[in-house]
C-alpha cells in the first residue's frame, strides 16, 4: 500500500440489483484496525446505477451520482472493489473535488486492465473528436456530459462503434431500458 498521511478512507457502497455492495466495508474495516485511519459513513451514492454485470452503453448512461458531507480540506483514499470503466470512481473523485476536498488515491481489489488508466488520454479526446466528434454535441445533449467527461476506457468504447449511428442506437436503447428497469 502507498505511504499516506491521515487520510479519510471513503468506502463505494453503491446499491446494486443484488443488494448493497459490501466488500469495500469490509476493505475499509481492515486498513482502519491497521492504520487507525477514520471510515466515512456519511457520503453515499443516491442512485442505483446497476453497474455490476452491465455493458458500457449502460454504464456511460448511468453514472453514479453521490452526496453527503465533505470534510473540507481534507484528504481520501477511495475503496471500491471492481473498477469497470472508472466512471464511478470518476464521478465521486468529482464530487469530493467539487466539494472543497482531495483524493489522494484509490484501491480497488480487481477490475479491468484497461482501465487502470482512469483519466482521459488528450491523445485518446483527440482520436475520439477526428472520428466521432459531429456526434459530441447530441452525446452531451443526451447523457449530460461532454467527451471531456469520459474516462480512458469509456471514450476508448466509443471510439470501438464503428458509425455514429450505432452509438446513438445503443446509447438510446440503454437510456430507454434504464427506464424500464426504474418503472418496474
């Protein structure tokens, strides 16, 4: 593990179809009676993204959105047990930014090896933008973000689709069965 000072240790507990993921408490539970470091209970993701077992058209489609109280200035170490596309790590990495604090960094059991590489590549935008990029408009209009909002391996996936079109059929078909799966 890297050296770090104090920092707050911010278990992901997303609520997933299966129930609410326990293993980064557990993670938590563990570098707490090793380093006495302080577990935050009171920041937390209000939506159920659904992430686990899900494709990238519906993982880019439904972010993890977070709240909670933010200590200011101070620092966090982020546990989660899988990183799929980043996303999630992204959005609250942003969320605690936004809010007066920092991330110091993230340990994650497992995941993707592309996705190691959580920010995006300006090479990787600039590839994204010379084949894709008359669709970046309709895309923010439609997820609420930019390209720029990307992780490497979500703007990676986009730059796998072939035409536009797939993109916007498959980011269509996600929305609409993201809202099937609300609805029920």
């Amino acid at each position: 593990m890297h050296h770090y000072s104090n920092p707050i240790i911010l278990p992901i507990t997303a609520e997933e179809k299966q129930g609410k993921n326990a293993i980064p408490l557990g993670m938590a539970d563990v570098i707490n009676r090793v380093t006495g470091w302080k577990v935050s209970e009171n920041i937390y993701q209000i939506n159920k993204a659904g992430h686990t077992g899900a494709n990238g058209w519906h993982r880019i489609t439904t972010p993890a959105i977070f709240k909670g109280e933010i200590v200011l200035d101070a620092e966090y170490l982020i546990l989660d047990d899988f990183i799929g596309m980043g996303g999630t790590l992204a959005n609250i990495k942003s969320f605690i930014e936004n809010a007066g604090a920092k991330v110091i960094g993230f340990q994650v059991l497992t995941g993707k090896k592309e996705s190691s590489h959580l920010y995006l590549r300006s090479d990787t935008l600039e590839n994204l933008r010379k084949k894709h990029g008359i669709f970046e408009k309709e895309f923010q209009e439609i997820v609420q973000f930019n390209y720029t909002g990307l992780t490497e391996s979500e703007a990676q996936y986009l730059l796998r689709a072939k035409t536009i079109e797939r993109i916007r059929n498959q980011i269509t078909r996600a929305l609409r069965e993201n809202q099937c799966s609300k609805d029920k």
